[in-house]
C-alpha cells in the first residue's frame, strides 16, 4: 500500500489553511495553527528536513486552498509521442508542468511544450483529469489535478530552443519514466485515446491505479 504520509500532511496544511483565513477567533486561530503544526511534523518525519523550512514552505500558500494544476502535453507524430528528458532526474515524461496565474490549461500547456521540446503546437482536445494522489505517483506534499491535453504539431521540427532533450517514442519502446510526472498506466491511456479519437475525456472513478 502506498504510503498516504504526504496526503495526510496536504489535508491537514489546507485545513488550517482555510481555517486561518476565515477565523476572527484569537483562540480558533490557535487550533488553526496547531493543526498546521501537525502537518509540519508529519512532513519533518518523513522527509528529514528541517521544521522552519518546511513550515515558511507551507506558510507561502495563501488564500483558500485548492488543488494545483499540472498541464501535460500529449503531442502525438505517426504512432509516436513527444517525450522530454526531466533534468532533476534524468528520466523522461510528457512535456509540461504547473499552470500559471492568467493562463488558460491550453494556453499553458502549449507554452510547456514549447519552452522544453521547442515545437510548436496547438491544443487540440481535453484527454484525461485525474487526481495525482489516485495514480502511482511518489508521494508530494501538495494535492493537484493533472490534466493531459493532446496538442497538434504546427511545424514537422522544433522552431524554439529547447530546455531540455526531446524525443519521439513508441508505445513499444518507452524510456524509463519520471514517475513523480507520469505513470506507465497514464501513457498507455493516452494511445488507447490516439487510437480511439472520438473518446470522451478520462475521469477517476474507474481508472484510478
């Protein structure tokens, strides 16, 4: 079973999240911040890091807490698809990463898949939204959506300079994967969406891993 330390953590940080922004009470604040302080020790248990960073790192989130959003690229070329190599780890995953303030998940994704493979593209269809903490990713103290966008080439080779190595695989031929961005099981699904392009896009409830 996979460790559920870095979600329980996540629940309690955005529970005193919320709590702190709503509360007037001197003494409501205090539980708020209590709980936050369980969060901390939950974290410093399981990662070895200091409590002071973990907690100005959970203090920088503000506002009511919800999910974040990581955009992937789904760029498909004659039965192949559109890798990049991740630098912190040396492996490989779909281009993309966190949606920025002000940008639609199109317009981010499109930007993400320019600035790490240097082609350009549009997004052409919603494949898949899933619950980062339903699939086999590494445990991580935020709770995000990850949405998978299938984007259309708009040039046959790269216009822009790209960030990191890029490279089109095979189904049959894929490189070892940066799991903490993408699963085996996700990337099989989107060539089960490449084959089957009428298909709705992917929920969680009868796909999680």
């Amino acid at each position: 079973m996979e460790a559920r330390w870095a979600d329980w953590a996540a629940r309690l940080n955005a529970l005193a999240q919320n709590g702190l922004l709503y509360s007037q009470n001197p003494f409501d604040v205090e539980r708020y911040n209590s709980v936050r302080k369980i969060a901390v020790e939950i974290l410093e248990a399981n990662t070895g890091l200091e409590p002071t960073l973990i907690q100005d790192f959970l203090a920088r989130e503000q506002g009511y807490a919800t999910p974040k959003v990581d955009v992937r690229g789904a760029v498909f070329r004659e039965g192949t698809l559109l890798f990049v190599k991740e630098p912190e780890d040396g492996l490989w995953s779909l281009p993309g990463g966190w949606a920025d303030v002000g940008e639609s998940p199109g317009e981010a994704v499109v930007r993400e898949v320019f600035e790490e493979a240097g082609f350009e593209t549009c997004a052409a269809k919603l494949l898949a939204v899933y619950d980062r903490n339903k699939h086999a990713h590494p445990a991580m103290p935020y709770h995000a959506y990850k949405l998978f966008i299938r984007c259309e080439l708009l040039s046959s080779e790269p216009t822009g300079k790209a960030e990191t190595e890029a490279s089109f695989f095979r189904e049959d031929a894929m490189p070892a994967l940066s799991t903490s961005r993408v699963t085996a099981r996700q990337i099989a699904r989107l060539f089960e969406h490449y084959r089957n392009p009428d298909w709705p896009a992917d929920l969680d409830q009868c796909l999680a891993e």
